[in-house]
C-alpha cells in the first residue's frame, strides 16, 4: 500500500483508476505465457485435440 492509500482507508474514497500498471503487467506476462506454451507444447496439444475431436465425431 502506498501512503495515498493510507490516508484514504478510512475515509470511503476509492480511486476509479484501478492499478493500471499492475494490469498492464498481468496481461503481458499471460501473453508471454501463452506464447510460450504454444511454442514448446504446439505440436502436443494440437495433436491431443484433433484425437479428442476424432473420438468425439466419430
């Protein structure tokens, strides 16, 4: 908590905002996750999911 949070606690006034940068943050590490994934496990997890949708449409 930084000291404008602090200060406001007890009070009721919320900034509208939100944590911009922690978002920011959040979202460009998920995608860096995905892309990640798709990189070492692609070829995995394409091939589990055509043999689910085979068994699945007969």
């Amino acid at each position: 908590m930084n000291l404008r949070h602090l200060l406001h606690a007890g009070r009721g006034v919320r900034d509208e905002r939100g944590d911009v940068p922690g978002w920011v943050m959040i979202t460009v590490m998920s995608a860096g996750l995905v892309a990640l994934l798709t990189a070492f496990a692609g070829p995995q997890l394409r091939a589990m999911l055509e043999s689910a949708l085979s068994s699945v449409g007969g």
